[in-house]
C-alpha cells in the first residue's frame, strides 16, 4: 500500500488520537516505526504492518528537521 516511508512523513490515521489529533509523524523506523502524536506529542511504535492497517493515508514531510519535534 505504501511503497516507501520516510523520517519526517506525515501519517494520517482513520482513526484519532484520544487527544483529537490524527496527524503522526514518523521519527523512527526499523523493525517497527516509530510515530509522533502532532497535537500531544504522545510517542508510539508500530509494525509497518500495524501502520499500513491504521494509517489513512502518508505525505511526505516538508524540510524540517526531524529533530524539531522536541518543542
Ligand atoms: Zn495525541
């Protein structure tokens, strides 16, 4: 479904975030991927598989640095 996902991509999940957010972004990948709650900064990990069955669609991130999640 997703062919390639990348440090700083914008996840959108068909389902939101206790907090009202959907919007994650990806800050870790590897075995499991790593993923950042855009409105409540709540960190989580998940299979590529798990991902592909939650995530509603993925955009590539813009330039910012990954590490400018930290507030
Ligand atoms: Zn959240």
């Amino acid at each position: 479904m997703f062919r390639e996902i990348a440090i700083g991509d914008i996840v959108r999940m068909r389902k939101t975030h206790p907090c009202g957010g959907y919007e994650w972004k990806i800050v870790r990948l590897g075995a499991d991927i790593g993923l950042v709650c855009l409105t409540c900064q709540h960190r989580i990990m998940l299979s590529r598989r798990d991902l592909e069955h939650r995530a509603k669609s993925i955009s590539p991130g813009d330039s910012e640095s990954p590490k400018s999640i930290k507030p």
